[in-house]
C-alpha cells in the first residue's frame, strides 16, 4: 500500500478524529483551541484519507495528539508511518523529546516504536491514558 503524508488543515482531522477515537460525540466537538498553534498532517492511501495526527510545539519538546487511522487502514502501516513522519519533523526542528497521553489500549503501538511509559496515569472523559515518551536527536551540524 503506497501511503502519503501531507500537511492538512485542521478541520481535515476532525472527522477522522470523531469516528476513531470519540464515535459518539459530534463533528463540531472536535475541534480543539489549540489546533491553531498546531500543525496537523493527514496520510492518504490512494486519494483516501487514511489517518490524521496534530503536532505542537514547545521548545524542544514535540507533543502529538489525536492520532487516528481509518478502521479499514488499521494494522496496514498507516499509524507506524504518521509516526515516523512527525518524528522526523520534530528532530529537523530542533526537538530532542516527542511525547504524547497514549490511550492504554495502544501503549503495545507505541512501545514497538521505541517509546518509553512514564508512569505518569490519568482519566479523562471516560478513557484512561499514560504519558509516553521517546527521546530523539537533532541532526548533527
């Protein structure tokens, strides 16, 4: 399957982000405040969008959110590739931590990327999650 990943406007995300991760909830709720300080890349299988991720920034460190890929796209590389990408964005950048709140249903996900658990626990609005995180490099000048 030949996957592309470009960067997306954020309202491009909120389907994906509502019928993955939040089925029950409405269009309009998805949006968050931050997705303006966002950047936000979509990967598409054909013409297909077939996953969605939001990065922030802060500093050195790089958090991503919202990573969702299409039921039909799932365990086919779409999730693995988004990943890779945003990591490779953040260590051009500058970035030496990419972290995210994992759902504990995808810390196995995370784990074969390389990411380490902190420990760090919390609920919210019905999901539990752990704090995750992968130290990268910057290049070398």
């Amino acid at each position: 399957m030949m996957i592309s990943i470009e960067q997306i406007t954020p309202e491009l995300t909120w389907r994906l982000r509502r019928d993955v991760l939040y089925p029950n909830q409405k269009l309009f709720e998805m949006e968050l405040d931050e997705d303006t300080y966002g950047i936000h890349f979509g990967a598409f299988s054909d013409v297909k969008l077939a996953g969605v991720v939001s990065l922030f920034q802060k500093g050195a460190d790089f958090q991503f959110r919202k990573l969702a890929v299409d039921s039909s796209q799932q365990n086919m590389g779409v999730g693995s590739s988004l990943l890779q990408y945003i990591t490779d964005y953040a260590i051009e950048n500058g970035g030496t931590r990419i972290w995210c709140n994992a759902r504990l249903t995808a810390i196995g996900f995370y784990l074969k990327a390389d990411f380490l658990q902190t420990g760090i626990l919390y609920s919210k609005n019905g999901y539990d999650y752990e704090v995750m995180e992968k130290a990268i490099q910057p290049p070398a000048k």
